[in-house]
C-alpha cells in the first residue's frame, strides 16, 4: 500500500506548476518534464455545445480535460475551474454525469 502524502505536500499546491509538480513527484504522473502548466495539454469544453447547458445560464464552472498522458490510459482528467466562490453540487453532477460516458473518456489522446 503506497504511503499517505503528506498534508504540507497538498497544502504547497497554489498555482498550476505546484500541482503539476505535485502529481509529477508525489504521485508518480508520467507528465513530461517540460510542462509546467496544463494549458498546452488541456482542452476546454463549451459547456454550451458540450455539456447542455442553455445559452440563458451563465455557468458557474469551466471543464477543461487533459490529454491523455500514455497510450492506452484507460481513465481521463478533467479540471474543473470554479467561477464563484461556493461549489454548485448540481452543476458537479450534471456535468460528471455527462463526462462520466464511455464514449467522453475515450476521447483523449497522449501528450
């Protein structure tokens, strides 16, 4: 069973090259070394076209997903960007719901 990480490791993550750094070193992520950020390798959503949601609602949140680090990977990662200050669980779950397809998770490619 692998060791628990460390709080203060969790508590260090403030930007995005913290975490990439973070899930490079304490999780063991084969992200190649010369990201330093998710940008390059993420793809947006429209939550419009995308996820349903109606042209009249402004969306709480902003769904990019990674491209798949290895081929063959047989889970995807999807960030999440808060537009509030309070998480919305509706919204989660819709979205989830949505991203959650067989179909959805197959469509990453590696870096």
């Amino acid at each position: 069973m692998p060791s628990p990480i460390p709080y203060e490791h969790i508590r260090q993550i403030t930007d995005q090259a913290s975490f990439v750094d973070f899930l490079r070193s304490d999780l063991a992520w084969p992200i190649p070394d010369h990201l330093d950020s998710f940008d390059p390798v993420a793809v947006p959503y429209d939550m419009f076209d995308d996820l349903g949601y109606k042209p009249k609602d402004e969306p709480r949140v902003q769904v990019s997903r990674l491209l798949a680090m290895q081929r063959g990977q047989p889970w995807g990662v999807f960030l999440f960007k808060l537009n509030t200050p309070r998480i919305y669980i509706t919204d989660l779950r819709k979205i989830v719901r949505k991203l959650s397809s067989r179909r959805e998770l197959m469509r990453g490619m590696p870096i």
